[in-house]
C-alpha cells in the first residue's frame, strides 16, 4: 500500500507530521485553528504561558544539522505544552563517531521519548526514522534535506491568514533559490492546498527545478514581472555556499536581479505582505527598508512559529492518547 | 575428471537455441560435460540421466555480463559460493564480475584467486573484468596485457571516474593494442554531482539531488568520440537513458564498433517507483522516466541492445537501512534476470527466441564467449524453466545473501527447474 500517507491514523488524525503532502485542507485549517488559540493564549499576557497538554511527555530534539532558531522555538513550543525537552545535537556526537542512524535511533527509543523532531541534511531522513522507530513515537520533521520543512510553511500559512483571511483569492509569489528549498516544497503543497489562486515561484533558472510547472506553480525568472499584483511575496534565504560558483555570479548580481527593493514593491498589491523564513540576508535579499518596513511581517512569522509546533505536538501526541484511551475502555 | 560426469539426455522439450536458429521440439544429448547431439539420441549412447521436459523450455544455460560477487573483501554481502549457488537456480551458467573488489581485480594474483573459489564452488562459471586502472583510481593504467593472459574477459574502470579525457584516451589506446575490449558504465561525474534519483519530477517534488539524463549522454559522447579516434572497441553497460541508445546507434551506423547492455530493472521500473524514498529503487544510473523504460524496451526488441544482464549487487540489510541519499545502490538480482525477461515476453514486447538470444548469444558475442549456444561439441550449459509456472519471489527464500530486491512480492510466470553447468546438473528443482 504505497499511498497508504503513514502520517495519519487509520481514523484521519495526524500521527507524524513529516510533509504537507497528502494532508487535506481540513486538517491544515485544523492546525491553523489550533495554532490560533495558542497565540491568543500568549497574547493575554499572562505571565506563565504554559499549559499542561502534553505534561509527562519528553521530547527529543534530534537535530542532525545545525539550527539554532528552529530548535529553539520547538524546544519553547515543547515547555509551554508542559513536555520535558532533550535537546541532541548529533552532527557532532554519535554519527561522527561511525554509528549509524538506525544504531542512534535505537538507543533514544531505550530513553521512553515521545516525540522525535527531527532535523537531517538527507532528504526523506524524517520518513526514514518515521517508518523505522517503534510505534509509539511520532516523529515531527523540522528540515529535511531539500524535501520539506513543513512547520515552517504552516507558521507562513498561519501569518498569511491572519493578514489576508481568505486564500482562494490570493496571488502568492515565493521568490529565491526555490531547488534547494524545503521551504519553498512545503509552501507550495500548503498553499495549493489551502486553494490560492496562484502560487508563482521566481529565480534564475540555476536555482529552479526540474520542470518547476510540475510542482502546480507559474515559473518566472523576472522578479517585476513575477511580483506583479501579487498579494503576499515570500523572499528565500540564500544560502552563503550559493551565492559564488556556478549558480550565481555574485550577491551583487543577484540583489540587482531579485533583491526585493521598496520601488519594485510598488508593482505588487498596495496591501501586500512581504515574509521571509530568516534569518535575512539585508542587501543580498532585500533590502533593509523593505525588511522592517510597513509591509514585512517577518516578525509575526517568529511568534507563530511557536504556536504552529505547539498546535503541531499536541495534535500528533493527542492522537495517540485517544486511541489509548479507546484501547482502554474497548 | 571428465569421465566421472554422468551423461544426459534431457527429452520432451521445447530447445531454444537462437545462436543456431533452433526453436522446435528436439531432445538435447550430454556427454562427457560437452553437447554430442540435438534431436535423435545417437546410435550406442544411454544416458546414465534423463530429463524429461515436457512442456518446458530448454535453452542455452544464461550468460550476465555484469555481476557483484562481493569477494574478495566485502563477504558480508555476498561470496563467491553463495552468489554462484543463486545463479545456478536462476539457470545462469556464466557470471562476468566487475573489478571493483577489495583488493580490486587488476592483478592476475586476485583474478586467480576468483577462479580457485569459483571452481571450488563449481556452480557456475566466474569470468572477470579487469580493472582498466590500477586500484581502479583512474590514475595509472593497469598491466591489461597481464591481465589477458591472466584470463579477463576485458577491462572497465567499474562506474568509478577516470581522472581526465587524456587518461581514457591513453587507456582505450592501450587496450586496443592487445584486442582488449573496454566495459564502460558511461558517467560524467561533474553533471551527476550527488544526483541518486533522475532529474525529473520525482526529483522535483521529493527535493532529492537529481541525476540527470545528460550525465550519461555527455559521457556517451566522449567515450563514442575517443573510440572512433583510437579504434578501441567500448562496450556500454547498463544504459539507462534513451538518447544514449539513440547516440550509440548512430555512431554504430557510422561504423563504429560498439555493444550495448541494459540491466533487466531498467526494462521494468521507472523514476516513480523510488516516490516515497523506496531505497529498493535506489540503482545507479537511476530509473529513469516511462518513456525512457519503453524506448529502452524497443531497443531490447530491436537489437540496439544486444545484451540484458542483471548488474547485480547484493548487500547486508543495513547497506539499505538509510535516508534515501544515504543508502547503499544495487539489486540483489540474480534470482530476477530471467523472470523479468520472460515478463517482457508476457508483455510481447519481446518473442520468447530474442529474449533468451539477450541472456545467452549477445551477451556472449559482447565478451568473445564460446558459450551461449548449443551446437555439437559445445560446453554444456543449458538451462531449463517452466515457462507456465506462477511463483512469487520472497525475500526469505532469494538463494542470495543478499535480499535487497524492489521485486519482493512481484509475481513472476516461469521458473527454472534444471541448470547444467559443463554436463553437470547444478540445480534440480525435483531433487
């Protein structure tokens, strides 16, 4: 059973959440929901921010490549559900040492975790571990490789709809290296599933996959003709290793061909919102005016990002608690 | 030795000889390990066995021109006995090993070595590739010379990159010298970059580095050029792209001389098998798209591609226990070459004559074999199957240490029953 999506239940409920591929608009619109009540839980200003949904759960933070800001608000998501953390870095311990991920995988499930958040540079390392560990665990992909990172698009979705409401009429523009992004992958699937208008992605054909129309997108490789009347623009990071070679000439070139400037943004929807994953790259994917300016909502995008793996966690480890329960009473 | 080897007769059957355009109901007589007669059993011979094989097909015993036996040095995977045992059921009599052992095949010490634990094992014929440079580093020519007295069939550098154009130059050069034909998996290393699916959607979608068609056309271009400019004779292994056989025919038009194989997954599988990250699928070149598949087909049928082999590579369990990217590439496949042929008649894209003529014939005229075919006097190796016999293929019971095979739980139509290696029956499903 091949697309048989091991991310779900038998009853529908998220039991990974590994890619956004597969999942239906109800249960995206359920994450944001959830995510919804989590920010106004914050927005009260209560001095502890906590609640007790996940309390006797650990969580391990498996991150196979360096991130400092996506461990952080997953290891903050995990506390303010009341969840014990363990945070590993394995990039510099046990696979350096020659044991393999299956070996490492082995000795965490000897721990009694939970919860995997994983993070690796190979793609498809999240369905791996998933299919792999013993099955009470749910594992929550926080990168993999180029495939998904599908956290990061739901906090973009989650922003998006608190400024724009509906998506069907939206224009979305995702403008970067879009080959090497599982950021871009993920954006894609939610945003066609949550049923945009159009999603367009823009690069040089350097950075553009194979048959990029392939993945339900309009391709362009001119930044004013792509942001044109669009109605939410998503800048890319760039990565350092890229910006040289023989994808791109230069971080000059590539800022006076796609860096998103205040004058091009006149081409886009006077309401248009302008969204970046971070960290920024000021003058190499836009510029600082563009950055803090009126239309930016990159900071917005930080604080939902801990209310969509908080809506993310409870959801996968509540899903488990009620078929529990139902083994319980039966 | 020789007089200890029971004679048979294997009777009743339907023999398939394509090299000798033979397909009709003859018996096949065996004596002294050699062919002595087709059709009536000459005046004075008893055979001390018969075979009867009504309803079944008999054939010459199968050539793979492109196999892993794993050892010397990586028995973890697979070993001289146990991958020529897997053959024997899989009625292949003739196994060509890639050079890419540890130490790697390109001394006559190793090559020996190969040829005692083959013989040992007696199950099948073991012929080796020599390694085109030393240690295969693509640095330094390896003694070919020594090497063909030594036995090799020809040399390859086994997929691994040759340091620059002037180096294959120099080398194909060198093995022309002696009449040594080149096996060439054609790469360019630089367009492959970390490639380990086809650039396509599949690459597209899932975000895994894409390998694409061009890092294989490009090669086959350099690698037609230099055969024309040094008369070398290249033999291409395992294609995977259309265009390369579209390439290669041209060039052969143009007369030069060349051959070309393609592994039997190939013929079956296509880049959406490897969705959902299935390391089974995980081959190098990779599966590439329908269309490929299907043109690839045409060229089986047509002649283009003279030889299906297996490129088996059997590994441990944990050699495929990885992310996609991470995990090992190959197919334990042995067991398969044959079914996987015969689906291609089930499936008319081939007549069962030029199927069996791809396993035994062309791949045998590829590698200057005397093997491959039935006529009087010849070795006898012949292979018997079933051609009626459903059978599923279960890891638990694949011959071969390895079962890494994508094919698990396919359902296959026809099953070998007997295989003779040199007169002797090394497999008997009825025994």
């Amino acid at each position: 059973m091949r697309h048989h999506n091991h991310q779900l239940t038998e009853d529908g409920k998220l039991k990974h959440f590994l890619s956004i591929e597969g999942l239906n608009k109800n249960l995206l619109t359920e994450i944001l929901d959830l995510a919804e009540s989590f920010t106004s839980l914050a927005d009260q200003g209560r001095s502890v921010k906590k609640v007790p949904l996940l309390r006797g759960k650990t969580i391990t933070n498996l991150f196979f490549e360096n991130s400092t800001r996506t461990r952080t608000t997953f290891e903050l998501a995990a506390k303010r559900l009341s969840a014990d953390v363990l945070n590993l870095n394995i990039s510099t311990s046990a696979t350096s040492k020659g044991e393999s991920l299956l070996d490492t995988l082995r000795n965490l499930e000897a721990m009694h975790c939970d919860m995997f958040v994983v993070r690796h540079a190979s793609s498809g390392a999240a369905h791996f571990i998933a299919s792999h560990c013993a099955p009470h665990i749910s594992v929550v992909n926080a990168g993999d490789g180029s495939h998904s990172h599908p956290t990061q698009a739901m906090l973009d979705m989650l922003t998006i709809r608190q400024h724009k409401e509906d998506f069907t009429p939206l224009r979305v523009a995702i403008v970067g290296d879009i080959l090497h992004s599982r950021v871009a992958r993920s954006q894609i699937l939610a945003l066609n599933t949550l049923g945009v208008s159009e999603v367009r992605v823009i690069a040089p054909r350097t950075l553009l996959p194979y048959d990029a129309r392939s993945m339900g997108v309009h391709v362009f490789t001119d930044l004013h003709e792509g942001i044109r009347d669009v109605d939410v623009i998503i800048m890319l990071r760039l990565q350092k290793e890229r910006m040289t070679g023989a994808l791109l000439p230069s971080e000059h070139e590539y800022f006076n061909l796609y860096g998103l400037t205040e004058d091009k943004l006149h081409l886009a929807k006077p309401d248009v919102i302008v969204m970046h994953p971070g960290p920024i790259n000021r003058g190499v994917e836009m510029d600082s005016a563009v950055a803090d300016g009126e239309h930016s909502v990159i900071l917005e995008q930080v604080s939902n990002g801990i209310a969509i793996r908080m809506a993310v966690m409870s959801m996968c480890l509540g899903s488990r608690q009620e078929s529990q329960r139902k083994e319980e009473t039966a | 030795m020789s007089d200890s080897i029971p004679s048979v007769s294997i009777i009743n059957g339907r023999l398939v000889d394509p090299a000798n355009q033979v397909d009709d109901m003859l018996d096949l007589h065996i004596s002294q390990g050699h062919i002595l007669a087709t059709g009536d059993k000459p005046a004075g011979f008893e055979p001390d066995k018969v075979i009867d094989a009504s309803g079944k097909i008999v054939c010459p015993g199968l050539i793979d021109l492109s196999v892993r036996l794993r050892e010397p040095g990586l028995e973890s995977k697979g070993t001289i006995a146990t991958e020529t045992r897997a053959a024997a059921h899989a009625g292949i009599t003739t196994l060509i090993t890639l050079p890419d052992t540890s130490p790697v095949t390109d001394s006559p010490a190793v090559m020996e070595l190969i040829r005692r634990r083959a013989k040992q094992s007696g199950h099948a014929r073991v012929l080796c590739l020599g390694a085109l440079t030393k240690n295969l580093d693509g640095k330094e020519l390896s003694e070919m010379a020594a090497l063909q007295n030594a036995g090799c069939v020809a040399v390859t550098n086994a997929g691994r990159p040759l340091g620059n154009t002037l180096i294959e130059r120099r080398a194909l050069e060198y093995a022309s010298t002696f009449g040594i034909k080149v096996f060439i998996k054609p790469e360019d290393r630089h367009l492959r970059n970390k490639g380990c699916v086809n650039e396509g959607i599949i690459s597209s979608r899932l975000g895994l580095p894409g390998y694409p068609e061009a890092a294989e056309t490009v090669a086959v271009a350099r690698d037609v050029a230099l055969a024309e400019a040094t008369g070398a004779y290249i033999h291409f292994q395992c294609i995977s792209a259309a265009k390369s056989v579209n390439q290669i025919n041209r060039a052969c038009h143009d007369g030069i001389q060349l051959s070309v194989d393609v592994a039997a997954h190939q013929l079956h599988l296509t880049e959406m098998d490897a969705d959902d990250f299935n390391t089974g699928c995980h081959v190098d070149p990779p599966l590439r798209t329908l269309r490929d598949r299907d043109a690839l087909r045409e060229a089986v049928a047509s002649g283009s591609i003279q030889a299906i082999c297996s490129d088996h590579q059997p590994h441990e369990p944990d050699a495929k226990d990885h992310p996609f990217p991470d995990s090992a590439t190959g197919i334990s496949a042995l067991e398969t070459l044959l079914p996987l042929t015969l689906k291609l008649v089930d499936e008319k894209v081939l007549d069962l004559p030029t199927a069996i003529a791809r396993l035994t014939i062309g791949p045998a005229t590829i590698a200057n074999l005397p093997f491959g075919r039935l006529d009087n006097g010849r070795s006898a190796d012949v292979c018997v199957f079933d051609p009626d016999a459903f059978w599923q293929l279960e890891a638990d019971k694949m011959i071969s240490q390895g079962k890494n095979s994508p094919f698990v739980n396919w359902e296959f139509h026809g099953k070998v029953t007997q295989t003779l290696f040199e007169g002797r029956i090394t497999y008997d499903s009825d025994a």
